[in-house]
C-alpha cells in the first residue's frame, strides 16, 4: 500500500486538516530506465501555502485532487536507471507519497550517510542557500553593521544571522517565544533577540538593541515587525525582502504605513528575491555552507516530526511556530 496525501481544498486562511486528503494507491512498478523511490525526509515549507491558492505566482499553483509537492530526501529502492542505483539517496522536488516512481530528471544524489541526509533540506539545501544568497548578495554586510533578521529562530533567520555574526556584524533577532530567545541567544550566537509576542513596544525594543541603528533588515515575516524595523533603519540600509508569512493567511490585504518616506530619506534599498534567482551561485554557496559546517562555526536546528500521516500538520504548525530551525517530517 502506498500513502498519498492531496490537496482536497483551496485553505481560506490558516490551512486546516481538511484542505488535505490522505488516499492509497497500489505501489508503482518502474518502467525500463526508471527508479522507484521510498520517501525518507519531507521539507515542509511556508511558500507551499501560496502554491495551495489558485493565483499566479512564481510557482504554479497546486492542482485540486492532486498530491501535493516538496523538497523530499528519498531513497532508491528499485532501479534499471543508467546512474541512479538500488540504495543511493536523492533530493528532488518530489510528490506527498511514501513510493514514487521517476525517470531521475531534476534529482540530485545525495553522497551522504542515511544518519546525514536531513540537512540537505535545511542548511545544505534551500533555506540555507535563501539565507548564505539574501545576506550576501542583498544584504552585502560588512564588519561592524548591524543586522536584524525576523523569523529569527526559523531555518532561513537561524542560518542567516550566523552568518552576519562570522562577517562581523551585530546580529539582532526577532522571534516569537522566550524559548526561541535563549536558543538564538545561546545556540546560534546572537547579540540580542527580542520576543516579539510579549514586547509591548517593538519599535522602542529594536531601538535599544540597536543603538548604531539597522543596516541591514533580512525580512522573513513582513506585517507590523517589519514596520517597527522600518522605523530604525540607518542611510543606506540595505533590506533583502524573502518573505512575508505574517500575510499568508490573510484573506485581505493589509494596510499600514507608507514605507515610501522611509526609504528615501534612508536612501535605502528594498529588494525582493526568490533563491532561485542566485542558482548560478548554488554552488559556489553550498560550498562555502559546507565548510563553515565542517569548521563549527555555523550549526542548525531541526524540528523533526514522525510519520507520513503528519506532513499536514507539520506544514500548519509552521504558521504557529512549533518549529525551531528546519522543519522536517521523517517518514
Ligand atoms: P521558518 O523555519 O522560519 O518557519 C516559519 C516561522 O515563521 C515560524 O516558526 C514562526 O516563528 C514564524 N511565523 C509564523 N507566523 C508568523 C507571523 N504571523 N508573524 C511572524 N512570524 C511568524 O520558515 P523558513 O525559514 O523556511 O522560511 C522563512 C521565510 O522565508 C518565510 O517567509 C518563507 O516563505 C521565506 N522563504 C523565502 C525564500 C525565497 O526564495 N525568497 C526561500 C525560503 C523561504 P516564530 O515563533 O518566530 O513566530
């Protein structure tokens, strides 16, 4: 019996159990030249809320009754494939299924050890590329400056304000429980990290952790953490826009400040971008992440949910921040 799980509804806000549906299917047999392949590792990821609306986007939209898709770590179980043998472990944008056949297009073998593999979804992977890219190519820090990250304690925020702290910088970050506080005070690093949900004045909190003020913001959240950012970032400050989860699930877009006086009288730089944008520059990155990996100065948390039967859940825990680093359902 094979596990496959669909996308049964469009979610209207926070996504619901309901929006998924859990269906079996017989387990595929490869065709000549094909592998089969056995989940091991699923990515869940806030961007897949947007692929569940029927909107255009920068990636299409799931379809309605169809499995939904991820960053997956697989493993190959069967194989007459020219390269990919019985046994190897490969990364792929793959379906919400526990077998799946492939033709190998679009897959990366991973040469790691079974007890390795979950980072290539987290630091060595996608959000680790989002982080090692935004930051540098965006953000462009230098020694010295001061750098806020939001969604700090989340797979982006945790990597990217590590890295501010190996170029020098003073890394603030903005998180959302006192647990979080400690770790990336603790774990990860940083200078300073406020609670977002329990500091009745943000505006004020981030003053007083920044005293030389912002010149870096690396945004993962939007909404009002990033207007009361907004209001204490110095001339010339250079803000990477990666996401906007506070917004996900909003059925109505929201209105707050005008950020146009702020950015000209900063003569500040707001600039959007998808990783996808540096894949030029992936290797390149991974292997600095990796060696920085190796070296000990960069670590990396990760959520580990049980069970294929959980990836809904996991995937709506991220709108309330059970995670801590990358999270990840073993399957
Ligand atoms: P995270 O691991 O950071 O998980 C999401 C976190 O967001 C939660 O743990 C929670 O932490 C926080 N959060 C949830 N709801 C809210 C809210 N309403 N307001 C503020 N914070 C909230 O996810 P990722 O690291 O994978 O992604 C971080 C961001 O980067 C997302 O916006 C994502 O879409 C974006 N992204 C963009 C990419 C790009 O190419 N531009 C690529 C990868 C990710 P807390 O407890 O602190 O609230």
């Amino acid at each position: 019996m094979n596990k496959v799980i669909l996308l049964n509804k469009r979610p209207v806000g926070k996504p619901t159990l309901n929006d998924f549906k859990f269906t079996t299917d017989a387990i595929p047999v490869p065709p000549t030249g094909h592998i089969l392949l056995k989940t091991l590792y699923v990515s869940v990821d806030p961007y897949l809320r947007g692929r569940m609306n029927d909107s255009e986007s920068y990636v299409t939209s799931f379809e309605l009754g169809k499995p939904i898709q991820s960053g997956i770590i697989a493993e190959v179980i069967d194989s007459t494939h020219a390269e990919l043998k019985k046994g190897d472990f490969v990364l792929g944008n793959l379906e919400w299924k526990e077998y799946q056949i492939s033709n190998g297009k679009g897959l990366t073998k991973l040469n790691a050890k079974v007890s390795e593999l979950s980072p290539y979804l987290g630091i060595l992977g996608m959000t680790g590329l989002t982080a090692y890219l935004g930051l540098t190519e965006i953000g462009i820090p230098k020694v010295g400056e001061t750098l806020v990250v939001s969604g700090a304690a989340g797979a982006v925020g945790s990597v990217v304000g590590q890295i501010g702290k190996i170029i020098g910088c003073n890394v603030v970050g903005i998180t959302g429980s006192d647990e979080k506080v400690n770790l990336l005070k603790s774990k990860f690093k940083f200078d300073h990290a406020i609670n977002y949900k329990t500091t009745p004045d943000l505006s004020e909190a981030i003053r007083k952790s920044c005293p030389k003020g912002i010149d870096i913001y690396f945004d993962n959240v939007g909404g009002e953490i990033s207007d009361a950012v907004l209001a204490n970032i110095n001339k010339h400050a250079r803000l990477p826009v990666c996401g906007y989860i506070s917004d996900y699930n909003n059925t109505k877009v929201p209105v707050g400040p005008r950020i146009q006086p702020v950015i000209l009288t900063k003569s500040a730089t707001m600039t959007g971008f998808i990783v996808g944008d540096f894949s030029a520059k992936f290797p390149a990155a991974m292997k600095q992440l990796t060696t920085w990996l190796k070296e000990g100065k960069l670590t990396y948390a990760e959520t580990i949910v049980d069970g294929f039967d959980n990836i809904p859940q996991a995937f709506i825990d991220l709108f309330s921040g059970k995670n801590e680093g990358k999270m990840i359902v073993k399957v």
